[in-house]
C-alpha cells in the first residue's frame, strides 16, 4: 500500500510537471500574443496618425491646386489683355501714321496754295516755308 501511495506521488508530481510545463508553454504564447497585440495597437496608431497628416497634406494639396487654377486664370487673362493692349497700341499707331501722312499733305498743299492768312486782326501766319 505504502508503494502503492508513493507511486502514485510520483505519478501526482509527474503529471504536477507535465502540467506546470504546460502552463509555462501556454504563459509564453499568452506572451507572445500580448506583445504582438501591443505592437498592432502601435501600428495601428502609428497608421491613425499618418492617414490624419495625409488628410491635412491632401487638404494642402487641393488648396494648392485651386491656387494655382486661380493664378493660371489670371495669366491667361493678362496675356489677353496684353494681346488686347498690342492690338490696340499697333491700331492706334496705324491711325497716327494716317493722321501724320495726311497732316504732312495738308501742309503741302497750304503751303504750295497759300503764303499768308489771318485768324484774327492783329495777327497773321507766314507759312512761306523755310
């Protein structure tokens, strides 16, 4: 009986072994999941903060853009008016050398027509030419 208890003392503390090595096991793995659930709770913050600074760049890009729409209008309304400007002033020189041709053919014939008039009394143009 005494062999028989002691047996099964041995048995008792085989099994007490097997199953604190088991638990020793299970503890390891509970470990290793917490320490792999730790690193997925910082990787998930860690990707929460990069798609926040994503938005805010994103948000600063399509600003950026609109500025840039907003500035390429504007060029293109300068360049218009430049156009506009270039039409305008070349028009403009057209009729001046117009005017300064028919200028110049009104003087020659006054000149070649008439020698002296009066626009008032006291006063009186020679336009003899020089």
């Amino acid at each position: 009986l005494i062999e028989q208890v002691e047996e099964n003392e041995r048995q008792i503390e085989q099994k007490q072994n097997e199953l604190d090595a088991a638990v020793r096991d299970k503890n390891t793995v509970l470990a290793g999941y917490a320490s792999a659930c730790h690193s997925l709770n910082e990787k998930q913050r860690e990707n929460a903060m990069l798609e926040q600074e994503k938005a805010q760049l994103q948000g600063e890009f399509d600003e950026q853009q609109r500025e840039k729409a907003t500035l390429q209008q504007q060029v293109e309304s300068l360049r218009q008016n430049v156009r506009r400007s270039n039409e305008r002033q070349q028009e403009l020189e057209e009729r001046l050398d117009t005017s300064t041709a028919a200028t110049e053919e009104l003087r020659h014939m006054l000149y070649s027509r008439v020698r002296k008039f009066r626009i008032f009394p006291h006063v009186t143009f020679n336009l003899e030419k020089d």
